[in-house]
C-alpha cells in the first residue's frame, strides 16, 4: 500500500485507516521493500505507530519475481 501512495499522504492514509479500527482491530500489509520500488520497513513501522497501531507479528521473505518483501500485522491499542 504505502508504496503506491506518495510520500507526502501516507500518513494521512494509514491514519484514516486506523481510525476505521475498533479497539483490538488488526491491519495487515504486505509491501515491497526494493531500494527502487518500496517503502523501507523502518518507515512504515513509523507510520503505524504514528497511528496508534502496534507491530504484532512481521515476516521478511524474498521471490524470485517480486524480491525482498516486509508483511506486518498490526493491532490498535
């Protein structure tokens, strides 16, 4: 998701989102995180958090096709 939003509104997305969550509620992303096309992890864990919205569990995986990707489930508090 947040690869495919400017920069400058991500932010306000990944709050709307939150909002959007009952107490306990869970969002889960999975994005790329190539130098050219992606988000770094630290980056969207910051955004998440700026939410109110906790890292519950993450996996780093690699594929042929799409390469290094970050999976994240978040849970607001």
């Amino acid at each position: 998701m947040t690869n495919c939003v400017d920069a400058d509104a991500r932010q306000k997305y990944v709050n709307i989102l939150s909002r959007k969550l009952k107490k306990g509620g869970r969002l889960f992303i999975r994005n790329p995180i190539r130098e050219e096309h992606g988000t770094p992890v630290d980056e969207i864990r910051q955004l998440m958090a700026n939410a109110g919205l906790h890292e519950r569990a993450f996996q780093m995986k690699k594929s042929f096709h799409l390469g290094p990707r970050y999976s994240g489930t978040f849970v607001k508090a």
